[in-house]
C-alpha cells in the first residue's frame, strides 16, 4: 500500500468515526439517565481510537 493509499484510509476511518461521535453524542443526550453511564464508555472509547489514529497518521 502506497503512503498516499494509507493516509487516505487514515482519514476515511476518522471522518467515519466523527460521523459515529455525533450519533452517539446525539443518543447520550437523548439516553434515561441509566443508560448514559454505558453510552459514556463508549464515548471514550470512541475519543481513545481517535486519538490511536492521530498518533499513527
């Protein structure tokens, strides 16, 4: 794979991840207030793959 393929792909995933972000934010704010914890892990899951990638790119 050609750097410019890589970096391409790098910045798929992360554009997709950031449309992920949004929904999930959206249903945090939407979520019963036991379900927000869950969501909550998720978030930072989603925030620690972001920053994961960043590193790599």
């Amino acid at each position: 794979m050609t750097n410019k393929n890589y970096i391409y792909y790098i910045n798929d995933i992360k554009s997709k991840l950031s449309s992920i972000e949004t929904s999930v934010t959206e249903a945090h704010s939407l979520a019963d207030i036991s379900d927000k914890p869950e969501i909550e892990k998720l978030m930072v899951d989603i925030q620690s793959l972001k920053n994961t990638l960043n590193e790599i790119d």
